[in-house]
C-alpha cells in the first residue's frame, strides 16, 4: 500500500483534535501517503499544519507547549458590553496567533501538500470547502479559522465578503466530498464518539453543556452519513478518547498516542490492503450478540431499532440472529439498552466459526 495514496478526513472534536496527529504518525511509520486530506474544526488546523509540510514529530512538539491561554481567553468586554450581541464567549485573537504560527500567511496555492477545509456559509447554510477550484484565493489562516468558529463559541470569520463558521455544524465528518474528490480509498478518522457519560461537573456551565450537546449532534451526522455507506473503501477509525474534554489541555501526549495506537489497529484488522478491498465501511468484525434476561425490562428499544436481531417474547427481549458481522458503527443497540442487558462476544469470522464449532 505505500505505493498508492488515500483521502484523509480528520473530523472536529475540540482539544481531542490533537489525536490526529498521532494518525499522521501512525500513517507515516506505515508508509501511507495521503494524496488529499480533508479537515473539519481542529481538524482543518492540524491538516493545515501538516499541508505545509510539517512532520508529526514538529507537530507534537508544538502541541506539548499549547497551553489553555494559546486558545480560549474569555471575552469580557464584548459579553459585559455588548451582552446578547457579543458575537462569542472567547476572544479571536489567541486562536489566530496559534494558526498564524502553523501557516502563517499562506494561500492554498503556497501548499505543498493539497488540504480541503470545512466551512459553513452563516447566512446561507451552505457548506463551503476552501481549497477547491474558486475556492483557492483566500489565506488558509483564515479558511481555518472560520472551520474552528464554533457558533457562539469562536466568532465568526469574514471572507471575501461572506461571513463562515466551523462546517461541523453541517457535517462534522466530510465523508461525502471526500468520496467525489478523488478515486482513493478513504481513511475517516471519528473524535466525537460518545459513548461514556459525562459527570455533572464536567458539563457545567454554558460553555461545557453547548459543547456536550455539539459533541452527540455531530455523532449522530457521522453515523447517519456512514450507516449506509455504499462508496470506496473506507477505514472508519475512533480513537478512545470519548472520555477527554473538548477542552483539555491536560491529555495531549495521551492523545497523540492514542490517535496512533487505534490508527494502527484499524489497520491491522483490514483482511487486505485497503486498495484491494471491496467498496464498503472497515475494519468488519464477527460477533455473537446475546441477551441476559435476569437485566431486560421489556422496553422493546431493541427490538424495535434492530428487528433483523431481536424480537420480543412475552415481556422479555429474544435473539433470533446471534451471528453477526458488525462495521464500526453496527451494534449500537449494545449502548443504546437501558439496563445494559445486551451482550456480545467476538467471535471467528463464519467459516472458521463453523470449522470450529463443527
């Protein structure tokens, strides 16, 4: 595989951004080139560094020294002032410092390596990439910026004229360009995962309970966009970090190496080299799904989300197809259940199940 090139999409998710770094690495030490990368929110600021030419081992050196202070310093003035009209809680200037030192004044054209950017038209609700054909004109510096620009997070950012904001807000996961863009297999990495709770410290305040439910809106994009995945091969891979703030600065080396570890992982589940793999989602495991009736209540969520596994049997809930291959976004009737009464077990892919089991 290192002779072929694949899309990169590097999805938004706060601080948890800095773990793509780490799939940069990963994609390196493996020999994989991107031929496109394609980045939302942090994910457009850590593609854009990358872009430039930048190594992940320079990139982890300037993430080890970014502290809160580099990012969010609150606006003060514009909300005691201006109050409901304040266009954001935290103040432009920090994050254009931190970009302008990746970039610094750079257009699309000044690029060595070839970067796509997420954006949202705000009046329009258009979603716009910087870095296509007409697209190419603007400084990167600002493209980024506008891809951080969380609503009432970030302000907003002016371009030509137009106003633009993080296109997380439309999708967060940019899959669909990426499919259009080039005839590459795809390599999709997900930071907004979000199945662990969160406790009520950690969403408290605005800031913390807005960011919260940004983090569940842009899962659900993500996985109704890929659920019926028809298009190339596409890696789905979802670092472990759905218990870090979007945030923390408190994780970083945690997160880079996490960023590489499930990057590698996905990697080594694929059967075959991703070029050589049949269009659909990867890595693909086998399981076998069951039920613990003392924990069912008969609320009947699984039956009625997954009827081609589960069906109801007087008040309790019954497997009918425990043999099952899951993508990366099957089986989530598992964290769904409210009682966790839902089960599973990886198992050997079919032939070997029955070779064994025979």
């Amino acid at each position: 595989m290192s002779d072929r090139t694949v899309t990169l999409v590097l999805s938004g998710g706060g601080l948890k951004g800095l773990a793509h770094i780490g799939v940069f690495a990963a994609l390196e030490e493996r020999g994989i080139r991107p031929g496109l990368v394609i980045g939302s929110s942090m994910g457009s600021l850590i593609s854009a560094a990358w872009a430039t030419g930048m190594s992940p081992r320079e990139m982890k050196v300037r993430a080890l020294r970014v502290r809160r202070r580099h990012v969010f310093r609150v606006a003060h003035y514009d909300m005691a002032m201006k109050r409901m009209l304040s266009p954001a809680v935290y103040r432009p200037e920090p994050l254009e410092e931190l970009i302008h030192s990746l970039v610094g004044n750079r257009r699309f054209d000044d690029l060595i390596r070839p970067l796509l950017i997420n954006t949202v038209d705000l009046h329009s609700g258009r979603q716009v990439f910087w870095g296509l054909p007409g697209r190419r004109d603007a400084r990167v510096a600002d493209a980024v910026f506008a891809s951080c620009a969380l609503p009432g997070i970030f302000p907003p950012r002016e371009i030509g004229g137009r106003t633009y904001v993080d296109g997380a807000v439309v999708e967060n996961l940019p899959v669909r360009l990426a499919e259009i863009a080039s005839a590459d297999p795809i390599i999709a990495i997900n930071l907004t995962e979000v199945s662990t709770a969160r406790s009520p410290d950690e969403t408290a305040g605005f800031a913390a309970t807005y960011i919260r439910g940004l983090e569940i809106v842009m899962q659900t994009q993500s996985q109704t966009s890929l659920e019926h995945w028809g298009g190339p091969p596409l890696l789905l891979v979802q670092p472990r970090v759905a218990h870090v703030s979007m945030f923390s600065f408190t994780q970083t080396d945690d997160l880079i190496t996490e960023g590489r570890a499930a990057t590698l992982e996905a990697l080594d589940a694929l059967p075959a080299p991703l070029h050589d793999l049949a269009d659909g989602l990867y890595p693909r495991r086998h399981v076998r799904v069951r039920i613990e009736p003392a924990k069912c209540i008969g609320c009947q969520l699984c039956a009625l989300s997954a009827p081609d596994v589960f069906r109801m049997v007087g008040e309790k809930a019954e497997v009918t197809h425990p043999e099952r291959e899951w993508s990366p976004l099957d089986g989530r009737y598992v964290h769904e259940c409210p009682t966790a009464a839902i089960e599973f077990d990886e198992v050997a892919g079919p032939r070997e199940w029955r070779e064994k089991t025979a």
